[in-house]
C-alpha cells in the first residue's frame, strides 16, 4: 500500500436486526438525530479512512442513502454493496426453499470483492467502537502489503461489551504474546453472571472472567482475504447450505485460517469503551454515553455542519 493510499471502510449494515425488532442501523442516538453509522464515519475520516463502503438490503436502499448522503456528499466517497442470498453463490447451488436471509458475515464482506482493491477495515454498523480504535486499525492498514494475508483485529474487553438485557453473540479471542491471534471462537449465547459472565455450549453453561478480548466485528483484511473468503463460503454451504438459518461467520472463517497457517490475525488492543444497540432497551444507555462524550468535548454536537455552512 503506498503511503499516499488510504485504507476503505466497509460497514457491515444488512442485518435485519431480528432481536431488536426494527431497522436499528438508522435509529437515531445522537442529540441532532445522528445514528451510529454518523458517528463511526466521523472517527474513521479522523483515522485517515478514504472510502466507504456499505453492505446493505435493496430493501432499505432508499431509507439509508436518505438518512446518510446529505450530510456525507463532499466528506468521503461512498459506495454501496447488496448482500442478497444469491449473491457469489457457486454455480449449480440452489438456496433450501425456507431461507429468508443471506449468509454471514464471512458472505457480506464477500460481496464486496468487485468494490474494494485496498487494503480495509470491516465494523458493523450498529456498533460504537470508538476513535481510538479507528486509528490503531488504520494505522495496521496503512503499514500492510495489498496481496499478503496479513490482517488485524481490534480487541475489546467482554465485560465492556456485555447487555444488561439479554445474551450477545461474541468471539472469544486467545492470542500469544506476541499479539498474534491464536484462536477466536464464536460464542453466540453469552450472558452477564454478576461480575463475570458464561455461555452457552449445546445445553451446558459455562463460566467466563468476563475479562477475555473479544471480536466485536471490527477487522482489518487485505484483497488476500477475498479468495480466502470464498473458499470458506464454498466449503460452509457444502457443510450447512442446507440449514435455513445456518450463518458463516467471520470469526470462524478467520479462526480456520489462522489454524491452517495461512493467515496471520494481529489483536490490536483498544482502550476504547464499546457501545452497542442489541435490544430496544440498550439504545438510552447508548445515547447517555455519546451525550457524556460530547460533554467531554470529543463530538461537536451538531455532529455535522448544517448544508452552506
């Protein structure tokens, strides 16, 4: 990557949001009606981010571009990408009758291989991760090669991560001394047990520190990862295209990389506290912690200017 390139931004945005109940990635949290998104864009432009790309639902194109493009035209350059079920499905595949949604996340980053030749930073997009955060991955993508698999992860402590409302989905992460990721497993059932936490393991709970580095979503690939990705489609749909809810994930996807030596994962720490919107009741502690922020005088508040100004 030469030093004048600047690394994309992909926002992970068609998940249907399912424990929530609605379209959350364009629900207001911010004094001014800023969503999110508004905010993560703000600290990826400040991290020296040039691109953004998001991975949307045609059904909620004409919502989204509305809520984002007026304040976004003449800021950063953005794109949009459909994850749709038929989407770079091998030839011959038929999706089972019953399946209503697309594959993953592992399937949403990969329909974004026709849209991104730099190296890139992926984030979800209902997901606070914090300035601090945006700059440690940007600063690992600037110093990457384009065609090497070498990729980053940002770490966030679990118990920061945690809703006091219900259980989470989270990758357990276990790196070496080194900060190189060992393993990272998804957990999809994690819950708050006091000061510590457990999961979900088939029908058995077990205890967590609470205290373990996390993936919230927020990776950072080369176009290496591309080929890889879809190599890890092809075999999940041989193992569970048949199951209508069956997703492949991208701590799994990254997890049997890094198992098979073909990739190395860096875990960047993040001191950043996380703030996340998993169920309707987490959307005012979300919005107190962004009003304390700008407080903090870390926001302006409007967080764009009005158009002319």
């Amino acid at each position: 990557m030469s030093k004048t390139q600047q690394p994309t931004l992909v926002v992970l945005a068609a998940g249907i949001g399912s424990r929530y109940g609605g379209l959350k990635q364009i629900d207001p949290i911010g004094p001014a009606g800023e969503i999110v998104i508004d905010y993560s864009i703000y600290d990826a432009l400040q991290a020296g981010f040039g691109r953004i790309v998001f991975v949307i639902r045609r059904d909620i194109e004409a919502a989204f571009r509305a809520k984002l493009e007026l304040h976004l035209r003449g800021r950063i350059a953005c794109d949009y990408v459909f994850q749709e079920l038929t989407a770079e499905l091998p030839a011959g595949f038929q999706p089972p009758a019953a399946r209503q949604k697309p594959w993953g996340t592992t399937h949403a980053v990969l329909v974004c291989r026709h849209a991104v030749r730099e190296p890139f930073g992926v984030v979800n997009a209902d997901d606070f991760y914090g300035r601090q955060s945006y700059r440690v991955l940007a600063d690992f993508l600037r110093g990457v090669a384009p065609d090497r698999p070498r990729y980053a992860l940002v770490g966030f402590t679990l118990r920061n991560t945690l809703s006091a409302h219900g259980s989470v989905s989270r990758g357990i992460c276990q790196a070496d001394p080194a900060g190189l990721l060992q393993t990272v497993v998804e957990r999809t059932k994690i819950e708050q047990t006091g000061t510590a936490a457990r999961f979900l393991d088939g029908e058995t709970w077990r205890p967590l520190t609470a205290d373990e580095p996390v993936s919230m979503n927020m990776w950072g690939f080369t176009p290496a990862f591309f080929a890889q990705a879809a190599e890890a489609f092809g075999a999940f749909l041989v193992r569970a295209g048949h199951e209508p809810k069956a997703e492949c994930l991208l701590p799994t996807t990254v997890d049997g990389l890094v198992q098979r030596g073909a990739a190395t994962v860096q875990v960047l720490a993040s001191r950043e506290n996380w703030l996340g919107v998993t169920y309707p009741e987490d959307k005012p502690a979300v919005a107190a912690g962004v009003q304390q922020m700008i407080d903090a005088q870390l926001y302006p508040a409007p967080l764009w200017p009005a158009p002319g100004r």
